[in-house]
C-alpha cells in the first residue's frame, strides 16, 4: 500500500509510524484513558487490511480517530488530536526544503517532467520551479480548502497551474495587438510608439509577446493580420524613397520592381525576426513564449492582399525549420501556428488555395500549422471568426458598450478539470448513482473555480503594466482593480473534463461511437455544458466547458484509479485517458468518420475543443491530407493532424526510426543515436502530446505510457 503525503508524494505504508503516534498520544494521558499495545497492534491491522494501492496520510488520521472513539477513549482521542495538530504546525514550518533540494540536484522527477517546454536543468529555470514548489506548497496547505486540495490528490478534480496559484495572475489571452500597435505601449518604463515599417512592427510584437509571457502562466494568441497595415506601409515609404531618389529617370514598372524587391526583402527579415526572437527570448519562467501565430484571410480586411503575403513568408519559413546546434534544420515548438479555412482558401476554387496547398505541405513536415473552419466557427459563435488562445481555449462572444463584439485584450482565469472515469468506477454500473456523483463533483469543482475567481479579485493593475495599463489586456490607471474584467462574460474561467470514452463504457458498457453510448455520452457532455451555464446566471462570471485542459492529465488520472481501484478493462488498463470527448485511438474508424463524430461534441465543449487525425506518412500523402482539409472545412470546427512517420534531423531520413537490440531508437539510414537528433512522432501508446526527456537516460524519450 502506497501512502500519499501532504506534499503529494508518495512513500510506502509504515506500520510503525502510525503505531508510534498513537503510542505518544497514549503516553501523555492518564492510565485508565490509554489503550494497550494489542489494542494498538489491532487499530494498524485494521488500517492495513483496506487493501487499499493508495491511501491519503489524512484519511490515516481520521481513522485512528474514529477506531478510538469507538474504544470509547475520548481523552485519548482528543491527546491524538492534539498530537496530529502538533506536528502540523511543524510541517507548515517548512515543507518545501525534500522537493526543493531534489529539484536542485536534478531529482525531483515529477517537477522536470512536468513542462515538456521547460529545460529543468538550466539556473534560470530552475529558480521559476523552485518558486512553483512553493506555490504548490502554500497553494495545498493554505490557499485551498482542506477538501479541494484532498479532491485534487485523490483524483477527483484537478486544479491546473497550482504551481503559479500564489501570484494574482491569470492563465491564457488574445493580446490586443491592434491596440498596442496603433496606440503605442510601454515596456520597462520605455514609450514604444507606433512602428512605421513591417520591421519594426515584427520586432515590436516580439518585444509584447516576451513582456506578456512573463506576467501570465498560459498561452497567448497573435492575430498576424494586423501585420497587414505595417507591410503597405513599408510599401509606400520605399515607393516614396525611389520617386526621390529616381524621379522621372526610371520608368514605372522598373520603379515597381525595386520596390517589390525590397518590400519581399523586409518582409522575409520582419517573419525571421518573429520566428528566432520567439525561439530564443526566455522569459522569466525559463522557457520560450507560449505563442499561438493566427493566420486569417478576411474577405473584409482592408489588407487582405499584405496578409496573404504574410501568411504565404510565415509557412514558408516553418516548411523550411530553424537550424539546430548542429545545423540541421528542425521543427520549431513555437510560435504554433493555425490556419482558417474560409471559402476563398478551402481547395474548392478560391483565389487563396495556393496557401492552404502550402499549409498542408507544411503540415505534412512540421505537423504545423493547425486548422480552424471559418464556417463552422460561424455556426457556434454568432457569426464570428477569432483564434483560441494559446492554450486552445476559446471565448464566448461578448459586446463592448457600442454593442460592437471583442475577442482580443480578453483572457482565461484559470481552469479545473473533472475525473469522468472516477465518477464512472463510483457508481459501478449504477446510473443513477453516476449522476449522483456526478453532481456532487460538479459542486466540488464549482467550488474549486471559485477560489481561482476570488484570487484575482482586488487585484491591481501595477502587478503587471503591459497586461492591464499598456493595452495588451486593458489601459487601467495605476493603482486601478481589475474587477470588472472578471465578470460579465469579459473573461472566461474553464470546467475542464478527460475521459468521456472511458466513463461511457463503465456505466453503459460499449463505447461512446456506439449508438446507445453515444445517447448517454451528449447528455453527460449537455449537463456539464448546463452546469456551466447555470453558473454563469448565477454568478455573472464566464463559465465555459473546455474540452483541451491538458494530455498530460490523462495519464495523472489513469495513474491514480489504478493505484486504487486497479485494473478495469478498457479504462485504467491502457495507463491513460482518453481527452475530453476524442474517440479512443484504438477504435478502428478513418479520419473522416472520427471528424464527423467528434463534431458534435465541439459545439457542446464552446470553451475549447480540438481534434485529432493520423495520417502515415504525410509527406507521401500530400492528396490524402488535401482531402481532410476540405472535409475539416465543412465538418468540423478545430483540427489537427498527427503521424505514424518519424524523422531524423541528423541525415533526413524520414522513415521508421527502429528500436536496435540495446532497445534504443535508431536511425537505420545514419545509425544515429541521440534523440536530440530525431523527432520520433509515432503515437504507439495513443499518446497525443509532444515527447519530452526523461531524468538521466539521454537515450531514452518518453510518450509518457509506454516510456519508449
């Protein structure tokens, strides 16, 4: 039997130390209250005999007391108490000194692998992780109530980013880029005014990006048309340069060539300067921005053509990668990039289709970049267009006073994410009891979202300038609270949910593409949708269903039901859950099929929902992926694509990277070794997140499962 502590780390069962605290309590009353050494024996015997894989220290505590009291030894029970308190206070003394000191000599295995974006082992990072230890820390012993932070270690719930809880800042937003551009900003007490070229403009948005991604733990979202007016600018000033310089000594169209020239110089500098500034800036949390690059082709944009331009430099630049230490060129994590499908771009005869070819062709290489449908989002949000943020989740539309709609300078204030399979294992086939349960963790979770609500409450505009006074989210005076941009709709806070597939199969016993799973599975995701609605009546805060909280939770969640109800067939048995609604990658459907399936559930999960399809061999399937793209423009909101292909950045190779007879991976072409060198991609275990290094085994990357 595992015990699981206060910290949230897990030690073996210790009959002894349950046996010694008990033995102290029994020390310090009278004889004729105390019990005796067998009685004592009896109560650890009882503990142990739960069988239980995993046990809270507190629930440990509580039935010592409740064995106790039933020995009618109330003095003795209340000497425990007291004991129990005791040592409380030492440990809220301090409680971070294990998990810190491992963290320092590259061992603490759960912090390094937490953020696959983040290198644990450089100074940098590791003083923001040292900070998140602490928050972790405050944020379970003080912060939370007793009975969330007790949800969130059994699994019930989880409350995402407790590691940044302590500071008043939010998760993830659309920076107002239009704003700061055209109005000018601040950064570092330093006026920055409105550019007058593409180049700066770039360099700007680049400076915003790395100040934004300092003051908040999410993502952020880019809209590139914006860029648009900064292009035609640079335009006309190089026009302007070469009538003065030439007068009427150069014809027109030799005049038109230069600038063109020119204008194509700056225009591929402007997008290296996005792409190696945010693949180079650290922010002060030790890792790259978090950044979503939006590329959108509005038939109402006044510079549709500059940013058709634009679009066409940014994909092209991706296709190609950025070099690498060795100098190859690889696949760049950011900024991640999604593409809108709209009717003159979506392969059906429109003037832009020689993008959407680009961007499927660079897709097939860099898995880069994803896809929205224009059409579909009209259908879900009143009519408009707009990027999720960084962290994939989206806004519900909402009106200034002039009853016009915004989307960029809004944000997330956090998210926490629901157990369905718990709830499912619960009830033991019993529906009912599921929606009892159910309700009853909805409340939980309410609860939980509430905490993250009122911790922004009262705060002030100083805590981050660039956010709240410099037009990235609001213009606020100093000294000014943040208040009423927490409610109203203005700002989302998000009910996270994994395993849809699984709880589908434990109460109706087939999957959620069967017919009578499907039934039970829509009225599962309408009530959290109907929760979330209720909540936001009652409270005027944006409540939304998000369907993406994190990959990485599917396996937090998996690991832990197993340890304690152990193995389910179909659910706890695989070593992860499925994501949110996603269709379990071991059902045998083609993409078009899953597409259409997984539909139906996006337009329920409006606070955030993607999907995935495999394709093998992309780059040989150039057609197979064009088809997709035009079946995700009229079936399907968000998408992305994955691949069974691997590829090796040492040699090219982009075949099958093999596993040698020293089960390492292995490029059978160059018979290199280093996983530096290789994006290995294949989804083996299902595992649809990206691969991230393991503690001490350079030769080793893991999918997080199977720990290939």
């Amino acid at each position: 039997m595992k015990v699981i502590k206060r910290d949230g780390t897990t030690v073996d069962f210790d009959r002894n130390k349950i046996a010694v605290a008990i033995g102290k309590a029994n020390a310090a009353v009278d004889e004729e209250d105390r019990i005796t050494e067998a009685e004592i024996e009896q109560i650890v015997d009882d503990i142990a005999r739960k069988h239980r894989k995993r046990l809270l220290v507190e629930d440990i505590q509580d039935i010592v007391e409740e064995k106790l009291m039933e020995l009618n030894k109330y003095q003795l029970m209340k000497a425990y108490i007291l004991y129990r308190y005791e040592r409380a206070l030492i440990r809220k003394a301090n409680t971070t000194d294990e998990s810190i000191l491992s963290l320092i000599k590259n061992a603490n295995k759960d912090v390094m692998e937490e953020n696959s974006n983040k290198n644990a082992r450089t100074a940098s990072t590791q003083r923001d992780l040292i900070a998140g230890e602490v928050s972790k820390d405050l944020t379970r012993r003080i912060l939370l109530p007793e009975y969330i932070s007790k949800a969130h270690d059994e699994g019930v719930l989880h409350f995402h980013d407790a590691d940044y809880f302590l500071q008043p800042i939010f998760n993830c937003c659309l920076i107002d880029i239009k704003d700061m551009l055209e109005n000018g900003t601040v950064m570092n007490g330093k006026m920055i005014e409105s550019p007058k070229s593409f180049q700066v403009a770039c360099t700007i948005v680049t400076q915003i990006i790395a100040s934004v991604a300092s003051s908040q733990y999410g993502g952020q979202s880019v809209n590139v048309a914006h860029l648009g007016k900064y292009l035609r600018k640079t335009r006309e000033k190089y026009l302007k340069q070469c009538n003065e310089l030439f007068g009427e000594e150069v014809d027109e169209a030799t005049k038109t060539k230069i600038v063109d020239m020119r204008v194509k110089d700056e225009l591929k500098a402007g997008v290296q300067t996005i792409q190696y500034q945010i693949n180079t800036l650290m922010t002060t949390n030790g890792q790259s921005p978090f950044v979503t690059l939006f590329l959108y082709l509005d038939e109402k944009d006044e510079y549709i053509e500059e940013n058709a331009m634009i679009v066409e430099e940014i994909l092209k630049q991706r296709y190609q990668g950025i070099k690498n230490e060795v100098g190859v060129y690889v696949t760049p994590a950011f900024p991640k990039l999604i593409y809108v499908l709209d009717e003159n771009n979506c392969l059906k005869g429109g003037k832009y289709d020689y993008l959407t070819k680009m961007a499927v062709k660079c897709s097939s290489k860099r898995l880069y970049p994803d896809y929205i449908s224009a059409k579909k989002m009209r259908e879900h949000y009143e009519g408009n267009v707009f990027s999720p943020m960084g962290c994939r989740s989206f806004l519900s539309p909402w009106k200034d006073e002039n009853g016009n709609y915004k989307f960029e300078g809004r944000f997330n204030q956090g998210v926490v994410s629901l157990n369905l399979p718990q709830c499912g294992i619960l009830a033991k086939g019993d529906e009912e009891k599921f929606w009892q349960i159910l309700e009853e963790r909805l409340q939980l979770c309410f609860e939980a979202l509430m905490v993250r609500h009122n911790a922004l409450m009262g705060v002030v505009s100083d805590v981050s300038p660039v956010h709240w006074q410099y037009g990235a989210i609001a213009r606020l005076q100093k000294g000014e609270k943040i208040d009423k941009y927490l409610f109203g709709g203005y700002s989302s806070i998000s009910l996270g949910y994994i395993g849809l597939y699984e709880v589908t199969k434990l109460v109706k016993g087939v999957s959620h593409t069967d017919p009578v799973g499907a039934e039970f599975a829509l009225k599962v995701m309408n009530s959290l949708r109907d929760h979330c609605e209720q909540w936001k009546k009652q409270t005027n805060i944006g409540f939304a269903l998000y369907g993406t909280p994190a990959e990485s939770l599917c396996y937090r969640f998996a690991r832990i039901d197993k340890e304690r109800f152990g193995t389910i067939k179909d659910v706890t048995d695989k070593g992860y859950y499925t994501n949110s609604y996603h269709v379990d990658v071991r059902e045998n459907i083609d993409a078009f099929t899953k597409f259409s399936y997984e539909s139906q559930y996006q337009k329920i999960s409006s606070g955030g929902a993607i999907s995935y399809v495999e394709i093998p061999n992309m780059s040989k399937n150039l057609t197979a992926m064009e088809d997709v793209v035009k079946f995700i423009y009229d079936n399907i909101q968000y998408a992305e694509f994955n691949t069974k292909s691997d590829f090796c950045h040492e040699c090219g190779y982009d075949g099958e990277i093999i596993i040698n007879d020293d089960n390492e991976w292995e490029c059978p072409v160059c018979h290199n070794k280093d996983q530096r060198k290789m994006n290995v991609t294949r989804r083996t275990c299902g595992y649809l997140g990206e691969n991230f290094w393991n503690v001490g085994k350079t030769k080793e990357i893991k999918a997080r499962v199977l720990h290939l």
